[in-house]
C-alpha cells in the first residue's frame, strides 16, 4: 500500500515538472517555429494585412540574387574561418599542453578573447582595420586602404574578428583533449621512433578525433550563424559584399518590409542548418567507430 | 642526457612561441586601453602618435561616455537579466533534466527529451521575427520577456547536460531516502539537488557568459522599450559617439569591465564549465 502511494507520488510528481516546463518550451520555441513556417507562405510585410501566395517566396528564394550571394558569402567565411581557427587552435594547444612554465597563467590568457562580446569585439576592431592597419600599411609603403571598405576584401576582415574569439574556444577543447592521452602512448611511441609531426599524425590526432569533431559542430554551427560581428564590422556591406543569412534575415525582415519573403529564407536556412549538423554528426561518428 | 637538452629547448622555443603569440591578445587590449583615456587632439595618424600613451590619464571620457550611453542602468539590465536567467535555469532545467533522466525506459518522457534536445538545432533566425510579435501580443517585448526565452534557448543543451550528469548518480540514494518516508519532490531538493551542484557550476557559466554577450535577443525583443543592456547600449548609441572615438573607446572598455573583473576572480570555474558543457 505504501510502496504504491509512494509510486504515484513519483509519477505525479514528475508530470508536475514536465508540463508546465514542457509548456513554456513549447510556447516560445515550437509555436514561433511554426509561426515562421506560416509566415513564409504569405506576403506578410510585418504589420497590415497578408495574402496567402503558397510556394511563391520560395520559389523567388532561388532567383533571389541577393539571398544567393549571402549564402555563398556565410558558406565561404564558415568554411574558410573553420580550417583557420582549427588549425591555430591545435598548434597552440600542443604548445600549451606543453610541458612549459606558467601553464595556468598562458591558458587564462589565451581564453580572454572569448569572454568578451562579439559585438564591441568588432567594434573595437573595425577601428584597428580602419585606423591602424592602414597606418601601418602606409609606413612600409604599402596601399593604405580599410579592408572593410573593399568589396572584395571585407570578408577577410571578419573572418579575423571571428577567428580572434573562436580560436580561445577551441583551443581549450583541444587542450582538454590532449590532457586525455596517456603519457606512456608517447613513450611507447617514442621507441618505435615516432617524434615530432609523426607522432601527432599517428598517436595524438586520431586519440583526439572526439575532441576535433566537437569543434567542427561547434566552429560551422556559430560561423553560420555569424551575426554580431556582421553588424559591428561592415553591417553587410561594401555593396552588400558581406551579407551573412542571419543578418540578411534581420535586417531585411525586421525592418524592411519583407517578413513574409525572410521567413521562407529563414526556413531553408534552418533545414540547411539541420542537415549539416547531422551529416558531421553522422560523419564525425563513423570516424569515431573506425578506431 | 642529450634527449633532455633537446627538450628543454624544444620547451624554451615554445614558451617564446607562445609569448609572441600573446601579443596578438595583448596588442587589441592595449589599444583599446589608450584610445580610451587620450584626447581626440591626442590622435594622430604616424605610427608613433598612434602607439603612444596618453598625455594624461584622465578619467572624462568614461564620465562622458556613461553619461551618453546611460550606463548605470545598462549594467542594472545586464546583470538583472543575467543572474535572473541563471537562476531560473539552475532550478528549471535542473528539475527537467531530472525528470528526463530518471524516466529513460518510458516512451513519453523519451519523446519529451528528443522533443526538447532537437530545439538546439533551431536557429534564432527562423525564431526572431514570430518571437518579436508574440512577445508584443503578450506584452513581454521587455526584460523579462527576454529571461523568459532565454530560459527556454539554454533549455536544450541545459537538459542534456543535467540529464547526462544523472547518470553517474545512484538511484539507491532516492530510494534511501523513499525508505524513510520523504516525497519525491522533497527527496529532489534535500538529496539530487545539492549533488549536482558540480553541473550547477557547468550550466551556470555558460548560460552566463551567453546571455552577458547576447546581442540579437534583446535588439530584437526589447527595442521598443527604450531599456538596453550593455551591449545593446553600444549599438544603440553608436551613432552617437560621432568620429569621437576616445569616447566610444572609453565605453567599449567600460561595458568589457565587469566581466573582465568576473573572469580574474573565477577563471578556474569558468575555464571548468566551459569545457564540460562542450565536451559532455
């Protein structure tokens, strides 16, 4: 009798969690979600009153020059900026998983740029790209132009930006990483005369594989998200050269008449999205079972 | 013994490495330090003139700055919104991860977590423009109703997280304590509540420095309501600081100050959550 009061106790008490939890949840994530999905088969302009205008705004999605050049311009920095802060990542956490002094002092260090906002990050450096780098450019004789004022330059800029901020994250990841490799892996290693990059072709990378495929999720998902920096650094432009898809469908949907249109690109972004968050899962996962 | 030497200066080459590579960090910081204290006369386009330190050190560009950016009451929202958002998820996720990871074998809950998990694939784009019109048909297009998302946000990766770190707690600590009388929801407070605190930790640092740095939420959510946080301040009041660049150079560095104060006093714990919150 008591054992069964007391189950019912458990099982009450765990739908008097979960429903109003659940109910919040889905208030504020599933509802919007679907929301948008509606939207993006009107030609809501955000306020007044819509048409139903079915598959139109996605089929003018894929003719849309504009939404097309923001997607190769987010799938180019994402892309690019992954290889670059990966790969600095992975040096410096060699070098800081090294037996080396003031350890503590250098990983604290070397993690500050990620605490700090995105935003005044950027703001901060949109002066130096205005301001300095030129100054410096124009001492040794060099063109003394903004990157960021160049249409086909800008990009490179914010991938920097980002790279500053990324490049702290994964490199603890990676440190954590490496601190799970046996000692006794290098010196087994060592006496088959396995030093320097070989040892880290074959004994520490495929040890951290786990660690490398948390930081591609990780580095692709925020760059293809990349907002902040967007605004800070260029708001898009020169020419409209650095429009990333989140910015894109802010600026364009918020306040400039086109919700209806954004939601449908919105849509595609978040299937988009989706896919290759479970492709690298699935592919980062096959890797994992090899070994 | 020649192994040794080798290494030693293998481990010497890195430590210069590494001091270089500091100055990549250390550069920007200093910058950033020195605009914000000279004068725009001060400001000079030679390399020199750019490099120096200021003539003097005085404190009125950050007067100035804090008096055109309102930054009192920026700093009030931040942290408001921030210690609001990390308490309501220490308590709501913690409670929702622990009823998900105790209730494995059963279908429903099993449908819950994955119903829950797979939020963290939404992005907030596809989110942004339904949420600015609801949260003004509810009347939530202000603080509160950006705690109230962000609660929901961080649920997903929340979730798991708890859920996960249930895992190495043994129910037969529950069940002691069932032995003795005490209710579920008793048992979760006095007993599972205080043992995750290690995972309390984790989410609380994460879900912290996510929401102190958030820009997009509270521009999209809150810009009717005349209130900003640190970093919206900055936007907001961009256009303000002209082409005087000390002063907004003086409030850059100040909305940077206090979580740079946070991370000197508890790098460890951060350092700590920021980790396992990735890797779990």
């Amino acid at each position: 009798m008591n054992i069964f009061s007391q189950k019912n106790d458990r099982k009450r008490t765990f739908l008097f969690i979960t429903i109003p939890i659940l109910a919040l949840f889905v208030c504020f994530n599933t509802i919007p979600l679907i929301r948008g999905v509606i939207y993006s088969f009107t030609n809501f302009r955000g306020f007044g009153s819509y048409d139903w205008v079915g598959f139109r705004n996605y089929a003018d999605l894929f003719t849309d020059a504009r939404v097309g050049k923001s997607y190769l311009f987010t799938i180019k920095l994402a892309i690019v900026t992954t290889i670059v802060v990966n790969i600095i990542s992975l040096i410096l956490a060699l070098g800081l998983n090294s037996k080396i002094r003031a350890k503590g002092f250098f990983r604290g260090a070397y993690f500050l740029p990620n605490i700090l906002g995105s935003l005044v990050v950027g703001y901060i450096f949109n002066y130096f790209f205005t301001y300095i780098v030129p100054a410096l450019a124009d001492m040794v004789g060099l063109q003394s132009t903004s990157i960021l004022a160049s249409p086909s330059k800008a990009w490179i800029g914010i991938m920097i930006v980002c790279s500053w901020q990324a490049i702290a994250m994964n490199t603890i990841i990676y440190i954590s990483g490496l601190q799970t490799v046996p000692e006794d892996v290098y010196e087994a290693g060592g006496l088959d005369g396995a030093t320097g990059w070989k040892q880290f072709r074959h004994l520490t990378f495929p040890l951290i594989i786990p660690f490398f495929s948390i930081n591609m999720v990780l580095s692709v998902k925020n760059f293809l998200m990349v907002f902040d920096q967007i605004m800070a650094l260029t708001k898009g432009g020169p020419a409209q050269s650095t429009e990333s898809i989140s910015y894109l469908i802010y600026n364009n949907g918020m306040a400039g008449g086109q919700f209806g249109f954004q939601s449908a690109n919105a849509v595609v972004f978040f299937i988009v999205i989706v896919a290759i968050s479970v492709a690298q899962m699935k592919f980062s996962g096959s890797k994992e079972e090899q070994l | 013994m020649k192994n040794t030497t080798t290494a030693v200066k293998a481990n010497k080459t890195v430590m210069v490495l590494l001091i270089l590579g500091l100055s990549t960090i250390i550069f920007p910081l200093y910058m950033t330090i020195i605009i914000a204290f000279k004068q725009p006369s001060e400001m000079t386009n030679n390399i020199s003139g750019i490099l120096s330190l200021p003539k003097t050190w005085s404190l009125d560009n950050f007067r100035e700055a804090m008096e055109v950016t309102d930054f009192w009451r920026s700093l009030k929202n931040s942290l408001l919104i921030s210690v609001l958002t990390v308490v309501l998820s220490i308590i709501i996720h913690s409670l929702m991860g622990y009823t998900l990871g105790r209730n494995k074998g059963s279908k429903f809950y099993n449908f819950v977590y994955l119903f829950i998990v797979s939020g963290m694939f939404v992005p907030f784009a596809i989110l942004m423009m339904p949420l600015a019109k609801q949260t003004a048909e509810l009347g939530l297009a202000n603080w509160f109703g950006v705690i109230l998302l962000y609660v929901v946000f961080y649920m997903p990766m929340n979730v798991m997280l708890y859920s996960g770190y249930l895992v190495n707690i043994p129910l037969a600590l529950e069940e002691a304590a069932r032995v003795d009388g005490a209710s579920t929801w008793r048992t979760y407070w006095k007993i599972i509540f205080p043992i995750m605190k290690p995972m309390h930790a984790t989410v609380a640092v994460i879900t912290a420095l996510a929401v102190w740095n958030d820009v997009m939420t509270p521009l999209v959510i809150m810009a009717g309501s005349s209130q900003n946080t640190l970093p919206l301040a900055q936007l907001n009041f961009q256009s303000q600081f002209g082409t005087n660049y000390n002063l907004a150079f003086a409030s850059y560095l100040l909305s940077l100050i206090p979580i740079l104060i946070f991370y000197l006093i508890c790098q460890k714990q951060i350092l700590n959550g920021v980790v396992n919150g990735a890797v779990k």
